[in-house]
C-alpha cells in the first residue's frame, strides 16, 4: 500500500517537533571560564593622510584634461568624459567624470634607443682596440 500525500509532510513535521523539544530538554548551557584582563593598553596609530601621494593636473584652456595621481606603488589618472557634448551635466550619456585609468605598465622607448646609441659606441671602442686580420694569402692560379 503506497503512503497519502498527507502522511510525508506530517511525518516530517513530527521529526522536527521530537527534534526540538530533545534539544529544549538538554539542560543548562555549558560552563564557561573568565578572560583574565591584561594590563598592557591597546594603541592604534592611524596613517597619516596622504602623505607619499602627489597629483598633477594638465589644463588646456583653463579646463582640467586631466587629473593624474601617484598614490603608494600605483598611478592612474581622470579625465573628463566628453567636454564638447551638447548634453546637460546629469542627462544620460552627458558630460561626467568616467572612470579612472589605472597604469599597469609603462615602455620607456627612448631609454631603449639611449641604450642601443650607448652599447653600439662600447662596441666601436672596443673594435678600435682588435688588431687588423693577417692579410690573405696570394692566389695561385
């Protein structure tokens, strides 16, 4: 004989009730033991400020293009979104500050190119010390 659909729900609510009551008899919480308070105060020194941040702005006609700020070990920079739009300052897609640009790498090409002008000259120091090759041997014919 197959059980109601009745019968499930009531069994499980009677697991739940013998569940509870079991654990509402269990008796007193257990015991628990006093912290010994310590005789040494607890002092936080906040960081100062900003201190190790420096911020540049460019300007271009009198308007901020751009605000770049070197914070800790990383620098990114805000710009304005679009300043010649025709929309209001608040209107969907208007003129807004957008988010900033974190520098994640930087390529210094001219360091590069100072590099190769400096190892090139090293080499054609060094050629001016090596001898001249012996000269070639007469050909027989």
């Amino acid at each position: 004989m197959r059980p109601s659909r009745l019968a499930l729900p009531c069994a499980a609510f009677l697991l739940i009730l013998a569940a509870g009551s079991a654990s509402a008899q269990s008796g007193t919480p257990p015991k628990l033991e006093p912290v010994q308070d310590s005789d040494t105060p607890i002092t936080v020194t906040p960081k100062s400020g900003r201190e190790g941040t420096t911020t540049t702005v460019r300007r271009e006609g009198g308007r901020i293009a751009e605000e770049t700020v070197h914070a800790g070990g990383s620098t990114y920079s805000v710009k304005p979104a679009s300043p010649n739009s025709t929309q209001l300052q608040g209107d969907a897609g208007g003129p807004q500050v957008r988010g900033p640009q974190w520098t994640v790498m930087e390529f210094d090409i001219a360091k590069k190119q100072k590099q190769r002008s400096a190892d090139a000259a090293a080499a054609a120091e060094n050629a001016a010390d090596v001898p001249p090759p012996p000269p070639m041997p007469p050909v027989k014919e």
